[in-house]
C-alpha cells in the first residue's frame, strides 16, 4: 500500500477531505461517488463506478459474445478500460484523451480503422469499430465498442444485447 504522507484530522461530524492531489490524479471529481470499504484496520477509498461492480457478469457476456461473433470488446469511461476481450488491452490502461473529447462524433456510426482512431492511449488496432454509449434514465455510465475488420448487423445486435443487460442492471 502506497503511503502519501498526508495526515489530515476528523471533523466534529467524521468528515475527512481527500486532498487535491489524491483527487486529480484519480481523476475523482466533485459529485463523483466513493466507494468505502475495509480491510483489516484499513478504511479503503476507490472511486466508484457502476459497471465495475458485478464485472464477472459482464465479462461473461462480453466473452461470450466475442466467441460467439467471434468479434472484439472494449467497455470502458471517460478515463480509463473497465474491460476488453483484446489480449493486449487491460483494465490498467487510459483511454486516450483526445478519443474522449471527439467521442460523440463517433457514436453509433461505423468507424473505420482507416481514420487512425485511438481509443487506448498508444494502441492502434486495425480494426472498424462502432461504439454507443452506455446510459440508464439518463444517467451516462460509459461506453462499449465492438471491433471487427467489417462492421454490419450482428456488431450493433451485440452492443444492443450489452447495453439491455446494462439497463436491467443499473436501472433498478
């Protein structure tokens, strides 16, 4: 466990303030929920996010379809990959910055590996992709893409059948 050297004192009522530099390089914004749980004496903090809770789920549906269509996933949010069916790809890496400032441009549209789109910072793949965003009563909770050499029908039945489950999941 990493050490900060922070020491920061309770309030009057058990409120504590994570300080700024924590903050930004977590990426934890104001409104932004924590996640608080223990272990041992600790008191853990992690960001929270919706689609890392029950990731075995998901996993498997997105295993399964990536077999089944034998075609490729990537799930992840503005920051960072939650999870992808790609060898090379993992939940440590970034989503590339530039990716998420134009990504609204590339949604439920067919975009082509020709167009030299990153959505992993430092990663090319040539592949098409086609991506929607993953929103449940409004509320936006990030985005899936599917990766194929062509993109047709079965790619966006797939997306379709992720984000039903999403729905389902977090809606309630």
């Amino acid at each position: 466990m990493k050490e900060t050297g922070v020491v920061r004192r309770l309030d009057e009522l058990g409120r504590v303030v994570i300080p700024k530099e924590i903050r930004k390089r977590l990426k934890i914004k104001n409104g932004d929920m924590v996640d608080i749980y223990t272990d041992n004496e600790y008191i853990i903090l992690q960001k929270y996010h919706p689609l890392n809770q029950d990731i075995l789920p998901i996993k498997g549906i997105l295993e399964a379809l990536s077999k089944e269509y034998e075609i490729d996933f990537i799930l992840f949010d503005d920051t960072r990959i939650i999870y992808s069916t790609l060898s090379d790809v993992s939940s440590s890496d970034e989503v590339d910055s530039e990716f998420i400032k134009k990504a609204s441009v590339y949604l439920e549209k067919e975009v082509s590996s020709k167009q030299n789109i990153h959505i992993v910072s430092g990663k090319h793949f040539d592949k098409d992709m086609y991506i929607e965003k993953i929103s449940v009563n409004f509320e936006e909770f990030g985005y899936i893409a599917v990766l194929d050499h062509i993109i047709g029908k079965k790619h966006k039945e797939a997306v379709s059948i992720i984000c039903r489950y999403f729905n389902q999941i977090l809606g309630n």
